[in-house]
C-alpha cells in the first residue's frame, strides 16, 4: 500500500514537472547588452490566446514582469542581485471598440482600435532594462530569470498569495558578457 | 480457529485508512487550483487543505488501528465496523447528491450560456457600437462638407478678432450640422470663437475652454480631420477636429463635439457592462463549476467528518460495555470470579451487565462450594491412596501370594508374590478373572476357587499341589468370603497361597530322621550280635553239622543280610545325619580330575571337558552326589557322559546316560526316601542327592526323563562370593 501511495505521488510530482518544461519551451526570453546595460525581449506564445479572449470579451487585464538577476550559486540564499517588475496594462472600451493600453512604469498611455495591438502590448516586452553592468562582478555567473504575473481587473486583486503561486515562469538565460562591457574587477 | 477466522476477515479493515488516505491525498492533488481560476482560489486552497488534513487524520488513524489491532484489544472491531457503517451511510448519499448537483449545475450552466443569449448580447453590443460609430460617421461627414467651403477660411482670415461675424458663421454651422458645440482655435491654440447650444443636463464646468487634446495636435500637425470620444463627468461626447487652411496655410483649427444623448449612452454602457460580465462569466465556465463542486465537496467532507465524529462517539458509549463485558468474560475465563462490570444504562446493555453480574456471583458461589467439595474429596483420596499405599506396600512384600476376588470371579488384586508362588508366566496376558486361570499346573487353584464357590463356604484351607515341569510345589491355599453372599455387603473372596514345600520337605525330613534314628538304634544294636554269633556258630560249628554246604549257606546268608541291614542303617544314619556343608573355593577341574580319576576302570565313563572356573562347595558331599548320579547311570550299563556347564549366574554338572528313560511314576517319587527300582537299593541315594543339593542352595533336576536320561546338579556362583567373603572374615 505504502509503495502505491510513494508511486502516485512520484507520478504527480513528474507529470507537475513535465507541464513546466513544456510550458517553458513555449516562451521566448533574449538578453542583450548594450552601452552596459541588460536588456530583455521577452514574449510569451503560451497566454497569447486567454489574454485576446479576456480583452476582446471587454476585461481589463493587467500584467507585471518581474526580471531577476541572480547569482550563480549552490546552496546560498542571497542568490538575487537585481530585481525589476515593469507592468502593463490595457482597458478595453468594447462599444467604441477601442483599447486603452497604459504602461505602469512611465504612466504613458495610448489607444489602440486593434485589439491584436493590445494583446501583444501585454505578452511581449521588448528592450526591458534589467541591470547596469557595473554592478555586476565580471568573476562570477549570473543568470536571468523572468517571471510574468497576469491579473485579470485593473489591479492585483488576487492577494498576496497570488504572487507566491501564480507567476509563470518564463525561462531562466545566462547573462554572458562580452569583454570590456563595463563589468567590475576586484 | 474461529478467532482466527476473524482476523482474516477483519485483515482488509486494518488497511482501510491508509487507502482512503491515499484517495484523499490524490483527490487533494486534483483539486489543485490552476492558473486561469476564476473566482476566489481561496476554496481551492480550502479545499486542498481539508483534503490534506484529512489524509494526514486517516493516516495517522491507520497506524493507531495497526498497532491496536496487534494489541487486539475487545470491542476495536466492533467500533471500526460501526463507525465504517456510519460513515458510509453518511458518505454514500453525500456522493450521490455531490454527482446529482454537479449534474444539475453543468445543465444550468448549459442553459445559461445558451447560444440564443450569446447572439442577442453580440446584437445588442453591435447595436451599441454602431450608434457610438455612427456618431462618429455623421461628424466626419460634417467637418468634410465644412472642408469644402473656401469662404470659411477667407472669413476667418479677413474678419477681424472680436466681430461677431464668425461667432455667426459658427452658429450656423452649429444648426446645419446638429452639433453642440463648436470652437475655433487660431494657430497659437488660442480661442478666438465659439458657439454653442444649451442641452439638457449641461454642466457649468462645459462652458470652460478646454485644452486641445493629443488627438487634436496631432490633427493640426497632420493637417488631417480627426475623431475621437471623449468621456466627461457630465456625459459622452464625440469630438471632431479639422484643421483649416488657406492658399495651403493653417489658419485655424476647429472643433466640433455632439454630446450623445445620455439614455442612448448609459443603455450602450450597460449592454457592454453585461457583455463583458457574459463574457468573463463563460470564460469561467469551467472555474464556476469548479466552485460549485467545492462547495459541496467541502460540505460533504465537513458533513462527513461530523457524521464521523458523532459515530465514533456513539459506537464508543456502544461499544465501551460490550468491551468491558467482553475484558470481564476473558478475567472469569482466567478464573477470576470477582469480576464486576459497571451497569452505565438502564438498556439492554445494563441488563446485559447485571446479569453478567449476577452470573460471576453464582459462579462464584459454586466454585466456593465446588473448592470445599474438591478439598474434602482430595483428603478423602489421600487417605484411601494411603490406605491403599500401605496395603499395596503389604501385599508386595508378603510372602504369601494374595488374591482379591469381586462377585463375578474377576481378579480385583494379586500380588507378585501370588504370581511367583503359582507360577505365572509373565509373558502370557495379564490375568483378569481366575477363570482365566487355564494353565494345567493352576487347575488346583481353580478348583480350590470353585470348590469354595460353590459350596458357599465362609471359609476354606487345604493344601494343594502344583505340578510344574518336574517340580512340585505344595502350597497351603486359603480362601475367605468378604461378606455374606445374602447381603448387599458381599464383595468377593479372598485367596491367600502360602508356599509349604519346604515345610513339608522339612517335616519330611525330620519324621524319616527320627525313623532313621529310632529304625538304627532299636536294629543297629541287635545285629552286631547277631553277626558275631552267626561268624561264631560257623566257626564252631560248621565240622560238627552233617550238611556244611547247607550251613554254610545259611550262615552266610545271615552274615550277608546283616551286613546289608548295616549298609542300610549306615544310610539311614547319614540321612538323618547329614552334617552341613563345609563350602569352600575348588576348581572344577580338580573336582572332575578326582572323579575321573575314580572311574578310570570304567570304560563307558566319559568325563567331557574340563572347564577352567571354579565352584564354592563342600567338595566331599558333591563329589558323593555325582558319584550317587554316575552310579545310578552305570546301573543302566550304556554310555555315560559327565559334562560341566559353565554360565553367568551358576555352574551346571550334567551325568547323562542313554537307558531306557524314567516312567512317570518313578518321576514322581525318585527323589523320596527309600523309594528305589533296584532289588537291593535302600532308595535313600537321589533323596541325600537332593539334600546335598539343598544344603548348596542349589537344585538336582531330571532334565530329560526319556532317553538319553540327563540329571543335572546346579550350584549357583553366589555361593563363591559368599565364600570368598567368609574366608575374608
């Protein structure tokens, strides 16, 4: 009985396991480095169609991507480096069939009539900037690690809890500096 | 067996929780909630948590249900079974009503996302979007029909600021388009006319001059008529701007807005309200569900965990008197009958109790009076097995062999002794009545029991012989009746066998001795006279007498009869006085070596062998009894053998001859006093033979009677010993 109960547990636990891997191979994250600064494309293939059905049904959708540089570390806890979370946000006007799509960060906001427009304003984030170089120490690695938090409504209405479980995790990529970037020697 | 029986059944229960563990764990796992979940998660969480906290309960219920059922302890069983049967009659229409709900509600989803309500929504929304782009039609229609009108710009251009010229030109444009409200901007962005109707509802913050919008200035920039809504406090608006321009020259920008009518706008707003409620509420459709299902699971499994708890409380105020009845019983199992159990109720399970009470209080009662029984019974039999004890310990050391007879003749007791004395083989099966008493030597002893028997005789005594083989046993029998045949009290008879060989040898002995003796002293002194005077009368008188031949004869017959009535008082002397033996060691070989020397004349005397070993005896007195035995062979004149046998416990002469045997007549008296086949025997040689014998603690037997005639003189070893002992001392 014991047995059955270990084999239906590992069985969950690896199918949770096989659902990660293949959502992760449905997003794509990029990282650039330009005048020392990290740069991220980063563009999710996965929510694209739940975010167009939320948006052309007349909800607001609000999303956050959380960029973060980590350490490349073992068994330590004080991986992270750098955190940035830049959010987006699109409104929908469903009888003047426009969208109001409104950047969190910069507070610029525009409208668009294609609601196409709209939704890849919220699962692409193109030339994000994640870090300075110069923090960084050229002795060690980094990675990077993106996370998008979606929120159906104008704001996180889910509680806190919902940040803890409801990232999905977009992939973690390598930083690799090209020589002479600015990065700090001891 | 059949507790056994039991366990095995009950086996499968013992592992009940853990299944029901693992399906609460894996129903757990599946209520994760995911990503897309409509609604609160909270229920989710709740959900998965209860699940969890009841996996973890009904795991650690299974170990405790483990380890009781190893200590198997009364009523566990029954309780299990209760609260299964509880739970199960709890779980089972909460299942079904969970599956009927979860029905009901996928057909009320059904009808309410009907597709007959999504068409009419997508109708009404395109309703709504076509008077809002309609709106927006009619003011593009209208600032391009302003475009075209050359005068305007020329007005503008040539009016000067402050004439009320262009204010009119506005407000014709207001009434011939149906707008609200017009503005004119001149190249610095600045108001230089307006005109505008009073609407319904218009606010006093619409009178203020607005600034122009993104739209406006990218209108301007562009050169292009543009469109936009706009959502003010005080309603909706559809603006519309076009830049105006003079021999290619921006001279002005105007601005014209239609206020849409408010009941139009606020049902537009609410059918876009309610499509986009429609809308998330199908996206959740499946969310919806889910909190439904949760709901109920969660009530079931609340309903359930109380059913539970409630059962187990009642299956324990059920069980608890059946498990101390049940410890109770297994106590007076063990023998404790002081048990008492606890009366909790006045139900069946009190009355149960009381009787169980009542019962230990009479058992107890019986197993006092059964233990004074017991120890009265217990001093009884000790007495009669010590009774017994002494009379079997009596009986086994009597020497008088004892019979004990019931009514029927069946043997009751009979002592080693008796069975010595009458010779009972061993071997043969054990006697069980004196009937059984079929041996042709015991005939006396069975016609001593019916001659008692029949004659109804309170008691009877004779002696009686016993013919075994060629020995005869005398025997003193007895017999006594134990109570009178006429009362209950008669239970048997009792034979007492006393062994009176010996006796009558001895009083044999002693009556031929004083014979002997009386026979020698009145005979022996007479014919020494009468031998002398015959000797002197032959002497005298044998030249005087006319016929000497005829004397002759008669004096020597005289002579010759009183030589042989000497030899036989001579015998008769040694009978009576034969003096004990003078035992010492002597080695056989020198005893035949004697004796063979003796008989050398004797050509048909063999002497065969000479064993080594030797012999405790009075060597004068045995070498007499085998002389008396070679004798007696010689007498037949055939071939005599002398042969000594050597075994463990006694040392065997044989003197064997090949006559014509022995009758059985001679049998029977050979070994008596003056009984003898020869003319001239005084009949006293095998009778001193056997005395000598005796005197050794040894037996003279006729081993073969018939041809060859074989006697054999054993004397036993012990006497070596004994001898061997003395001469120490």
């Amino acid at each position: 009985m014991l047995r059955i109960f270990i084999y239906l547990l590992c069985l969950c636990f690896t199918l949770t396991q096989l659902e990660a891997n293949e959502n992760q191979m449905n997003e794509e994250t990029h990282v650039h480095i330009e005048d020392g600064v990290v740069y991220c494309d980063v563009q999710t293939f996965n929510q694209e169609a739940y975010v167009l059905n939320v948006l052309a049904g007349g909800s607001s959708l609000t999303v956050f991507w959380q960029f973060d540089v980590l350490r490349k570390r073992s068994f330590w806890l004080d991986k992270s480096v750098a955190s940035v979370r830049l959010g987006r946000q699109v409104i929908p006007d469903l009888v003047t069939q426009r969208w109001l799509m409104r950047d969190l960060s910069s507070g610029v906001v525009h409208y668009t009539r294609n609601v196409h427009v709209a939704m890849r304003f919220l699962t692409e984030m193109h030339h994000a900037a994640v870090v300075d170089v110069s923090i960084l120490d050229g002795q060690e690695k980094y990675y990077l690690e993106t996370q998008l938090y979606i929120y159906e409504g104008e704001q996180g209405s889910k509680g806190w809890f919902a940040d803890i479980l409801g990232g999905v995790d977009m992939g973690t990529v390598e930083l690799v500096f090209p020589a002479q970037q600015g990065l700090k020697h001891e | 067996m059949s507790e056994s029986l039991d366990k095995d059944r009950l086996k499968p229960l013992v592992w009940l929780p853990f299944v029901i563990a693992t399906l609460l764990l894996t129903v757990g796992i599946l209520s994760w909630p995911s990503h897309d979940q409509f609604g609160p998660v909270f229920l989710n969480w709740l959900t998965v948590l209860l699940f969890f906290i009841l996996a973890t309960v009904f795991f650690f219920v299974g170990i405790y249900r483990l380890k009781s059922t190893k200590e198997e302890y009364a009523g566990s069983y029954l309780r299990t079974k209760l609260v299964a049967a509880m739970v199960l009659m709890v779980l089972v229409p909460s299942l079904l009503l969970q599956l009927t709900a979860n029905q009901v509600i996928e057909k009320g989803l059904d009808v309410w996302f009907d597709v007959r309500v999504d068409t009419l929504l997508d109708k009404a929304m395109s309703l709504a979007q076509g008077f809002y782009s309609g709106a927006e039609s009619d003011m593009e229609k209208s600032l391009l029909q302003v475009a075209q009108d050359d005068d305007f710009p020329l007005e503008i251009v040539t009016q000067p600021l402050g004439t009320m010229l262009i204010s009119q030109h506005l407000g014709k444009l207001l009434d011939q388009y149906g707008w609200h409200k017009v503005e004119l901007f001149d190249v610095s962005e600045r108001l230089i006319a307006m005109a505008s109707k009073q609407v319904a509802g218009q606010q006093f913050s619409d009178l203020k001059i607005r600034d122009l919008s993104d739209t406006a200035k990218l209108s301007k920039v562009l050169g292009k008529q543009a469109v936009e809504h706009e959502v003010r406090k005080s309603g909706e608006y559809v603006v519309g701007y076009l830049p105006l321009y003079m021999q290619q020259r921006f001279v002005a920008l105007l601005r014209a807005e239609i206020r849409l009518p408010d009941e139009v706008t606020s049902s537009a707003r609410s059918i876009e309200a309610d499509y986009k409620s429609y809308r998330e509420l199908e996206r959740h459709r499946q969310g919806i569900q889910e909190i439904f299902t949760h709901t109920l699971m969660i009530a079931m499994v609340i309903i359930t965990c109380i059913a539970g708890l409630l059962a187990l409380f009642f299956a324990r105020k059920l069980t608890t008197p059946i498990e101390e009845l049940a410890l109770a019983l297994k106590r007076v199992e063990a023998g404790e009958f002081d048990v008492l159990v606890p009366v909790h109720a006045e139900d069946e399970l009190g009355s149960l109790a009381r009787s169980f009470n009542s019962m230990t209080a009479k058992l107890r009662q019986n197993m006092e009076m059964l233990q004074q029984t017991q120890e009265e019974l217990t001093g009884a039999l000790v007495s009669s097995r010590q009774r017994q004890y002494v009379l079997e310990n009596l009986l086994s050391n009597l020497q008088s062999g004892v019979i004990l007879l019931d009514q029927s003749g069946d043997i009751r007791l009979m002592n080693q002794a008796c069975q010595d004395l009458l010779l009972i083989p061993e071997s043969t099966e054990k006697k069980v009545s004196i009937f059984d008493f079929s041996e042709a030597h015991l005939a006396p002893v069975l016609n001593f029991f019916r001659t008692l028997k029949t004659q109804g005789l309170d008691s009877l005594q004779y002696e009686i012989e016993l013919l075994h083989g060629f020995q005869t046993i005398k025997i003193l029998a007895r017999g006594t009746m134990l109570g009178k045949q006429e009362d209950q009290l008669f239970s048997g008879w009792l034979l007492v066998f006393d062994d009176v060989t010996q006796l009558a040898e001895a009083q044999k002995h002693q009556a031929w001795s004083e014979v002997a003796q009386r026979l020698a002293h009145e005979i022996k002194n007479p014919l020494t006279p009468i031998k002398l005077s015959t000797e002197r009368l032959q002497r005298r008188f044998r030249s005087q007498v006319d016929h000497v031949e005829i004397f002759d004869t008669c004096t020597k017959a005289v002579i010759t009869q009183v030589e042989r009535l000497q030899r036989l008082l001579a015998d008769f002397s040694n009978l009576a006085t034969l003096p004990k033996p003078k035992t010492e060691v002597v080695s056989i070989r020198s005893l035949l070596q004697d004796l063979r020397e003796l008989y050398s004349a004797y050509q048909n005397v063999t002497f065969e062998g000479l064993p080594d070993g030797d012999v405790c005896c009075d060597p004068d007195q045995v070498r007499q009894v085998l002389i008396n035995l070679i004798d007696n062979a010689l007498a037949t004149k055939t071939p005599v053998r002398v042969y000594v046998e050597v075994t463990e416990n006694d040392t065997k002469f044989y003197v064997q001859d090949e006559g014509s045997g022995i009758d059985e007549k001679t049998q029977k008296h050979m070994f008596e006093p003056y009984f003898s086949t020869k003319s001239d025997g005084s009949g006293l040689g095998l009778a001193i033979a056997q005395r000598i014998t005796e005197e050794h603690d040894g037996t003279l037997l006729l081993v073969s009677a018939a041809s060859p005639t074989r006697f054999c003189m054993c004397l036993p070893h012990k006497l070596i010993l004994r001898g061997l002992e003395e001469k120490k001392a």
